[in-house]
C-alpha cells in the first residue's frame, strides 16, 4: 500500500459506518467501490462478519451495550454530513468494537462434550465440577456471571458440582432442568424418558411440578407417564462408569435399547414375544457379541445379521 492511501480494511468499515448511518446496503458508490477491486471484497467480507455475528445476538445482555456502542457511533457520523475521508476514523473505532465485540460473543458460545460410540470421557470444568460423559452422549457447558447453565443433549452423563450457593449448577434435558449447588447426580436421556438418579447431596427438578430428590433416589419424566420416584440401587446405575451394564428381569426391549448405546451395528428385535423375555446379568458395555452370545444361549431367541450390519432378535 502506498504512504497515505488508506488500507481497503479501514475503508470497509469506514462504508460500514456510512451504510449504517443511511439503514441499508444499497449505494451505487459503494457497489462500484467493491467491484473495483478484489481486496475490497475480502475487507468488506472482514468488517461483514464480526457484524452480523453481533447483529444476530443482539439480545444477548452482554452485546446490547457494545452493539448500542457502534450503532451510535455510525448514526452520529452520519447526522454530521462529515466527509467519506473524515469518516475513516470514526468508521475504524466502530470496526473495533464490533469486533471486539464478536470476540466476546464467542467467548460467550458454549463449550461442547461429546464422545463416540464406545468411548467415554471425564471433563473437569473451570470451576472444578466434573462432567463423566457415557458412550453416544453430549454435553453443552454454558458459564456466566450468574451461574452454571449445562444442557445434556444426548446419552447420559454424572455430573459431580463444585459447591457455589451463589452460582446454581442446572442441567438441562428434553425442557426439565435439574438444579444443584453442591451434589452428585446422573442425568440419562433413555428412549422417551429422562432418567434423574441423585448420587449424593439433593437436587431441584423444574418439572410440571418442583420434585426435590434424596440420595439413592431416581425420577422418571416421560410424556407416556406421570412422573415417578423410586429408591434404586446406586451401584447398579452408576455401573456404566466402569464399563458395565446391570440388568435384573428386565424385559429384552429394555435390555436391547440400553446395548444399542454401545453397539457400532444395532440390535433390532422382531417380535414382541422377543421383546417381552426377561433377563438378568452383568454384561461388558464393549462387548455387544458376547451380550448376543449370552442370550441366544439362555433365551429362546435366535440372532441373525441383516444386510446392513444390524442384528435381529427373534422368537424361536
């Protein structure tokens, strides 16, 4: 770039500040000021998207300000008729705060946890809560000043909560949120239901209704039912953290929809007489074949693989 010609990023803003102040893009100088060069292009497409990604969540509390910030900026350059050049540095200011602007907003996205099928995966958070994500699950990690705001996408996970009565812990899934400051508990989203077990410490579920848990209790939340407690055993539903599973007469559907969450290839079942077999025992979260083995060996039941890979279980 030449001394004294001015860069085409610091131009780009300067036509930022000037299309704002005018409420929209349509200007036959600015039209021909991108056409007459490629870097103008490219500067214009740096000033557009730290702007649009302001504009987009300008609700959010912590970008009204900022984005109040520029705009003001823009319509006070405009009211005052100052000339394109004179602009230049107004128009950069403004450059600076959106994109300082859109820094903030990413700062402000989500953090993301996720694992693939088999695997499993511990994340200690900021604050010192930890986060055990089970095979297929995903987690969304959103702090603020006012507190720990998590939403649990898909799969389980137990969720260990630093003590902070002044920044409530909450996890998130299919619309109920689970409330903490301090606690143990594991939050499993299991066919059409959401599976609440408290570990230790109590918890708050924003349900239809507030239901508060004890240790070694698990609610149920199902549109199919109303809401249910029951007292269970700890040890048993925590065992997929070590890569276990534990099953005692449940019905084969049950057992089936929990292997899946392990299995590369799924495992279908047939029939309801298949589906409606009870079964018990300790199974290898890795070892979906040997599951298979088993109950083909104790069950009447026989497996067959189908053209895309999955398993079918049926009656014999």
């Amino acid at each position: 770039m030449k001394s004294g010609q001015t860069s085409p990023l610091v131009e780009a803003a300067a036509w930022r500040a000037r299309l704002t102040g005018q409420n929209g893009d349509n200007n036959p100088a600015f039209e021909a000021w991108l056409a007459a060069d490629p870097a103008h292009a490219a500067a214009w497409k740096r000033v557009q998207e730290p702007w649009k990604s302001v504009g987009g969540h300008a609700s959010a509390p912590e970008m009204v300000e900022l984005r109040r910030a520029a705009l003001a900026h823009a319509h006070q350059a405009s009211r005052r008729r100052r000339s394109f050049t004179k602009k230049i540095g107004v128009a950069a200011g403004i450059f600076a705060l959106i994109t300082g602007a859109a820094v903030l907003w990413q700062m402000m996205q989500p953090d993301v946890y996720s694992t693939r099928i088999g695997e499993r995966r511990v994340v200690t958070l900021a604050d010192g809560s930890q986060i055990a994500l089970d095979s297929q699950s995903e987690v969304r990690v959103h702090y603020n000043r006012n507190g720990r705001d998590l939403t649990l996408s898909s799969g389980q996970a137990r969720f260990k909560v630093a003590h902070n009565p002044q920044r409530p812990f909450s996890v998130t899934a299919e619309g109920h949120k689970v409330v903490a400051t301090g606690t143990a508990f594991n939050v499993d989203l299991f066919g059409p239901s959401v599976l609440v077990t408290l570990i230790e410490g109590h918890v708050i579920v924003l349900a239809p209704e507030n239901i508060a848990l004890d240790a070694g209790q698990q609610l149920v939340l199902s549109e199919l039912a109303p809401p249910s407690i029951s007292k269970i055993n700890i040890e048993r539903a925590m065992a997929w953290e070590n890569g276990e599973v534990i099953f005692e007469n449940d019905s084969l559907a049950t057992v089936v929809a929990r292997m899946n969450r392990y299995a590369q290839r799924p495992l279908v079942i047939a029939d309801d007489r298949t589906s409606q077999l009870r079964i018990s025992g300790v199974f290898h979260t890795g070892d979906v074949n040997g599951f298979v083995s088993t109950i083909v060996s104790y069950l009447p039941v026989r497996a067959e693989k189908a053209p895309d890979g999955s398993t079918r279980l049926s009656h014999l």
